[in-house]
C-alpha cells in the first residue's frame, strides 16, 4: 500500500508571491481536506517550541497559518501543546496565544499530573509502562507539527520523536532515555587511566566519582575508546542505540492507536541543523531549506523526509571545528554524522502497523 503526501516545495518557480512557501503553505492546507477531518472537533496541536538559545523551531508566521485554517475548517476547539518549561518560555521565540491565534497549553498540565498510565503486559528493557498526555487523549484530533533535524541519541528528529518525547511525561521521557546504550564498562579492569575520555574525539566521555560516564548524545559508535583502552575495560555493541528509537517508536505508537485516522502530519523541512531543537542553541543548516510535507501516514511522512534530506546537497562548512563526518555515502548523512541510522525508528513504525513506507508525492504549485 502506498500513502500520498502533498509537498510545498521551499524553492519559487519564480519570483511571484504566489510563489512563495507561504503562498504554498496555504494551497497545501486547503488541499489536505482539513473540514473532513476537524469540523466539529477539539483539536491538539503537538509541536516543539524549543529553549534555550535556539531559533531554528517552526516559525510562528505559519503556525498562525495553520491554526487559522483549522479554525476556517471547522475545528470547535484548537490549542498547541508542549512540555510545560517549553510552554513557559515560548514567548521568547515569538509563541503567544495573540500570535499563534490559540491556547498554549503544557502537555501533562501545570502541575504535571494530567496523564494516563498504560502498562505494557510484556516490558520493553527497563520500561513497564507507557505515560501519556491526558491534554492530547482528550482531543478529537492529533495534529503533529513537526520540525525535522538530526540527533545525537535517535540520528533524527521528526514525527514520531516529537510525539514520543514530548507527548509524555517527563518520568517517560527518563524511561525512555534510559534506553539509550550500547557501550559497557568493566569497573574492575578500568585502572582510570583516562585515555578513553582524552582520545574520544567527539567528547562523550567523563569520569566522575571515579565511574564512566558517557554522553550518548555526543557518541558516535567510532570505537576509539574500546581501542585506546589497555585492559580491554570497554566493549561495544554497536546499534544498541536501536533500542531507544524502538521505545520511542512504541510510544508514538500507542499514543496514534487513540487517534486512528484523526491524526494528521505536518513536517517542516527547513532549517534542518545537526543537532534537536531541544539542544538549546540554533547552529546553520546542514541542506538547503526544502519545504513542508503533509500526509496521514506516521511511516510515509518520515521516510519520505528522510529521503529527501539525503538526495539534498550536504553543507560540509556548517559543521563545527573538529567535527567529523564519514565519507561512506550508501549511508544516510545523519548517519554519517551521528553513526545512528535514522530509518531504524521508521522501520519500528511499520512493523508495528502505523501504515506502511510506500509513498507518492504530489507537489502543491
């Protein structure tokens, strides 16, 4: 089975208003058939309003767009949703309820306790249960407004990370973390010579209180330290890191199984940069800024993203000092820079039936 998904292309074919990916943005949403899925209804719109010093986050002119059209469309009710410190702090990348035209709303509530707990009959790892933004179950209708960008843990962040580590609970999102992995530590081979932590070249190594510590955002599998090491003290198991991008997968997937064919997908394909919006800083992007993709399909939407990252012309010169990228191009360019394959979470998607990685696109003019 093959899903079609409508794309807004960043590039004009002239130099016409009409032209413009704002211009575009608006055909795409009157061509998604927003009244047959929103009329009538709540609608939760799930998007990441980042921190820190970051900018890079979906910009506010089309999240008013959007919300517009879901209010033209029909929808009785429409509010943004993210983590409460998020929520707290978007002003300061322009989100108010004056700008966006709808309520900002923290996703398990100001106190944290709007949620539901579904255990899971056989745990994944260290994960029993799955916590859930009670915000979003309340709803009709799902919209996941996406911004795609790479990932130090996952190699990429798009639909489903969106809804997986920000749909939930910040204790889920610790369970989830806890997932990540893929390098062992012997302690009592360790002599704390520290040569690991001074020949990781990317930094994602420490020591402290005499244990290892390793950052799994920085670590890219290059197996310097298990090399360097003289007592065989580290060993790796590398794509371990598929565990996390599998628990996240499951997540997203629980969270849809409410929502069947009342969620909708929006990815952003602009300012794509190396690292999450969540990294708290925006650096230059990585491709030129291609244009927006829509669909109904979780595994369509991603894998198409994806594919389109990857057919792009790669901006070497945005890359920090230092910053390695591997030369082997059968690989997707997140890979080549974070060593995680990004397609492992859209694999997981389509095992678990959230539809299929078949997909056409129609262009919107």
């Amino acid at each position: 089975m093959s899903s079609e998904l409508l794309f807004a292309s960043y590039a004009p074919r002239s130099m016409s208003p009409d032209q413009s990916i704002g211009a575009k943005f608006d055909r795409l949403l009157a061509e998604f058939d927003l009244p047959g899925s929103v009329k009538n209804r709540s609608v939760a719109v799930k998007m990441h309003l980042g921190g820190g010093n970051g900018f890079s986050t979906i910009h506010p002119f089309f999240v008013r767009k959007l919300v517009k059209a879901l209010k033209n469309a029909g929808a009785k009710d429409v509010f943004i949703t993210d983590l409460k410190h998020d929520v707290e702090n978007a002003v300061e990348r322009g989100y108010t309820e004056e700008v966006c035209g709808c309520r900002l709303v923290p996703v398990c509530g100001a106190d944290e306790s709007e949620y539901c707990t579904f255990p899971l009959e056989v745990p994944f790892k260290t994960m029993d249960r799955i916590e859930l933004s009670k915000p979003i179950l309340d709803a009709d209708v799902l919209l996941d407004f996406s911004h795609v960008k790479g990932h130090g843990v996952c190699g990429f962040g798009g639909a489903s990370k969106n809804l997986s580590m920000g749909a939930v609970t910040n204790a889920m999102r610790q369970m989830l973390h806890a997932q990540e992995g893929g390098l062992e530590w012997d302690e009592s081979k360790c002599t704390r010579c520290q040569k690991c932590v001074t020949n990781c070249p990317d930094k994602a190594m420490t020591f402290k209180d005499g244990k290892l510590r390793i950052f799994f955002h920085n670590c890219k599998y290059c197996r310097h330290c298990m090399l360097i090491c003289p007592h065989d003290a580290i060993k790796i198991e590398q794509g371990c890191y598929v565990d996390f991008q599998q628990a996240m997968a499951m997540t997203s997937a629980k969270l849809l199984s409410f929502f069947e064919s009342r969620a909708l997908f929006i990815n952003m394909l602009m300012d794509i940069t190396l690292f999450c919006d969540c990294w708290g800083m925006t650096t230059p992007a990585l491709v030129p800024d291609l244009g927006i993709l829509a669909g109904r399909d979780i595994v369509a939407i991603e894998q198409c993203s994806l594919d389109l990252i990857n057919k792009a012309p790669f901006y070497r010169e945005s890359l920090p000092p230092g910053w390695s990228c591997s030369e082997d191009t059968s690989k997707h360019i997140f890979e080549r820079l974070h060593g995680k394959n990004p397609y492992a979470v859209v694999k997981a998607l389509e095992e678990m039936g959230m539809v299929s990685s078949n997909y056409t696109v129609r262009e919107i003019f």
